[in-house]
C-alpha cells in the first residue's frame, strides 16, 4: 500500500511539472488536469 500511495504522490507531481510546463492556457491547464484524473481512475480499476 505505500508504494501505491508512493507510486501515486510521484505521478501527481510529476504531472503538475509537466502541466505547467506544458500549457500555455487556461483551458490546456484543465485538459491536462482531466487527462491526469481519467489516468488516475484507471489505476483504480485495475
């Protein structure tokens, strides 16, 4: 369960580097907000 927990804190981070990194708009903040949490509830259904 910590490395899930761990595994899932480090995804998020990650995630907002690249989001910031990568999004020159408000709306291409919130696509890759939305494509971060469709990929967080695939790693809850498997």
């Amino acid at each position: 369960m910590k490395r899930v927990c761990c595994a899932l804190v480090s995804g998020l981070l990650l995630l907002t580097a690249l989001s910031t990194a990568g999004c020159n708009t408000v709306r291409g903040f919130g696509r890759d907000v939305q494509t971060g949490g469709q990929a967080i509830e695939r790693m809850g259904t498997d």
